[in-house]
C-alpha cells in the first residue's frame, strides 16, 4: 500500500532533507583545503540549518492540529509517489553516507555540481508540497523555503562559474 504524503509528511521529511543537506556541507567543509570554499560550505551548512529549525516549528505546530491527521489532509496518490521518489533518491544524500559521498567528490568543482542539483531538487520538492499543502502556514513555510532554496542555486552556480 502506498503511503499518502500530507502537510504532516511533507514537513517530516523536509526536516529530514535539511538535516542531509546540514550533513553534505559540513563533510564538503571539513574536506575544503581553501579557506573561501570552507567558508562557503559553512555558509551552506548553516543555511540547512536555520531551514531545519523553521520546518520543525512548522510541524509541531501543524502536528498539534488535530484535523492534520484526517485523511482529508492527504495528497493525492500521484504526487505522493512523486515526492517519495524525490526525497528518497535525489536531493541529499542520507547523513550516514554524506561523508562516503563528499569523499567520492575529488574536486571543488564536483561538490558544488553534485550540491547545485541535490539544491534544484529541493527546489521542486519544496514547490510541489507548496502546490499541495493544505494548511495556510505550510504553503508559506514551502514557498518560502523553496525561493530560499533558488538562491542556493545562484550562489552555488556563481561559485561553479568561479572555481570549477
């Protein structure tokens, strides 16, 4: 049987991508031999971070809600298969295999490319659950999240086009 994505889904697991994303750049950090790249992936890192934290308020907000468990906060079956597919297989790597990941990247160039569509992959997650969401709060928590998660991709971009 095929589990339903909800607000309460998407926010779980959206607080799970941020805390494999937190992980990525942290290992991409502490691998860093520049300083500017270090300080890059920190930057990164503690982007993840702050995203974290405005997605677990969100879900203990939500979860103590009581009508966010009624089937009638599910999403249709075909965007859930959707979403399982992107967060299970794309975005980041899960953060129990973020440094074996990080230490097959050899170059700057690699990480920044594997991070700008691990980044772009959040970008459509976060959009879909947007679209979907039925609560005011997760729509503006998702879309929020979502144009942050485009600036990502310009500064992860920019710095492609500077290092690698």
């Amino acid at each position: 049987m095929q589990n339903l994505f909800s607000d309460l889904e998407g926010l779980r697991i959206a607080v799970e991508i941020e805390v494999r994303g937190r992980e990525f750049y942290r290992q991409a950090a502490e691998q860093a031999a520049k300083d500017e790249h270090r300080e890059l992936f920190q930057w990164l890192a503690d982007e993840e971070c702050t995203h974290e934290a405005k997605f677990a308020g969100i879900l203990s907000q939500i979860s103590a809600c009581k009508e966010a468990h009624s089937d009638e906060y599910l999403f249709d079956a075909d965007t859930s298969r959707y979403l399982t597919v992107i967060a299970d297989h794309h975005v980041f790597p899960k953060a129990a295999d973020a440094k074996a990941a990080i230490a097959e990247l050899k170059t700057v160039g690699a990480i920044l490319r594997t991070a700008l569509q691990a980044e772009k992959d959040s970008v459509l997650f976060y959009d879909e659950l947007a679209r979907n969401a039925k609560f005011d709060a997760a729509k503006e928590v998702f879309a929020l999240l979502k144009a942050e998660e485009q600036a990502h991709v310009v500064k992860i971009r920019q710095m492609l086009d500077i290092w690698a």
